[in-house]
C-alpha cells in the first residue's frame, strides 16, 4: 500500500487525493503502533498494569482527536477498530511493535530492538508520520511526542514514560464528540 510506504520511508506524499482518503480510513491503525512501541517501553521499564492502562487509555484519546479531526468517527474509535486494536497490540507478546518497545525500554537502540524483532515494526517507521499530522492538524499528542524524543532525539525511555505519568490529570475524551443518531 502506497500510504504505508510513504509513513515507513518519510516520503512526500505523491497523490494526495487517493492518501487522504487511505489516511483517513487508516489514521488510528498507524497510530496503534506508537502506542504500543510507549506501552512495550513501559513494560520493558518494569512498571505494571496500571501504567499500561493510562498509557492506553491516554493513547486512544491521542488517536481519536487526530482522527476525528482528519475526518474519522468517534465510534470507530471506540469498537474493535479502534480500542480492541489497541488493547492486542499493546498488551500481545505477538506484537512486533510492543516487543520492539520491550527492548527499548531494556536499554536497547531502536536498530537492536529493529534487528531482535527480525520483522517491520511499523511504530517505529509511523512515529515520525503521526507527529506531522499531530503539528498539521494541531492536536496534542503527548504519547507520540515522547516516542519520536526516544527513537530520534535520544531521550531515555525512563525519563519520557515519567514524564507522560506525571502530566496534570484530566478527562481523556472531554473534547470529542460523538455523532447524534
């Protein structure tokens, strides 16, 4: 898929018309793999469930804003496209994205966790591509802030994951709304 290719390899987008149309339909999927690279790190860090949980209920608020903003529904979000995608991808040993996090979290660079992993991981490759939409489309998106400061800014996965647990708390979803039927 064209769209795939551009997020993995950073290129411009070539035919915007048929991509805004794919990112559309596609704007959480990439997006998943992002937050399971944090919630892989976060597993790597040692922490439990319960850091998992606010990384994943945090993550499907990130995700939703952005894709509702690109024109997506909060319903989406909210099924199995959205959260159960989530939840698997975070929490599953078969997620490349989440093992490759592990490693990260371990003290590993992204190219060893890359190399261990022995297949694409799509968080890595994406998080560069959900950070540009975030800033194009003006949507806070903290998780994916901190991942793009691990991979490419060599901040160490301890101090992000703190910093992303001590953010103010607040309501993760107060400023999305949801279709009238």
């Amino acid at each position: 898929m064209k769209f795939y290719k551009h997020l993995y390899v950073g290129e411009g987008i070539k035919h915007p018309n048929k991509v805004k149309w794919k990112l559309r339909r596609n704007a959480g999927q990439f997006q998943i793999y992002v937050i399971a690279l944090a919630a892989g790190m976060a597993d790597g860090l040692g922490y439990g469930d319960n850091t998992k949980a606010a990384l994943i209920t945090r993550g499907i608020a990130e995700i939703s804003r952005l894709g509702i903003d690109m024109g997506g529904r909060m319903e989406t979000f909210a099924g199995l496209t959205g959260i159960g995608d989530l939840i698997v991808t975070c929490a599953s040993m078969h997620s490349r994205n989440r093992r490759a996090g592990i490693l990260i979290g371990q003290g590993r660079t992204m190219e060893e966790a890359m190399a261990e992993v022995k297949m694409v991981v799509e968080g890595v490759y994406s998080a560069r591509a959900a950070l540009a939409l975030s800033q194009q489309y003006e949507v806070s998106m903290p998780i994916v802030e901190q991942v793009n400061a691990i991979l490419f800014g060599g901040m160490p996965a301890k101090e992000a994951v703190l910093e992303l647990m001590l953010r103010d708390k607040r309501i993760e979803n107060s400023d999305l709304e949801w279709a009238e039927e």
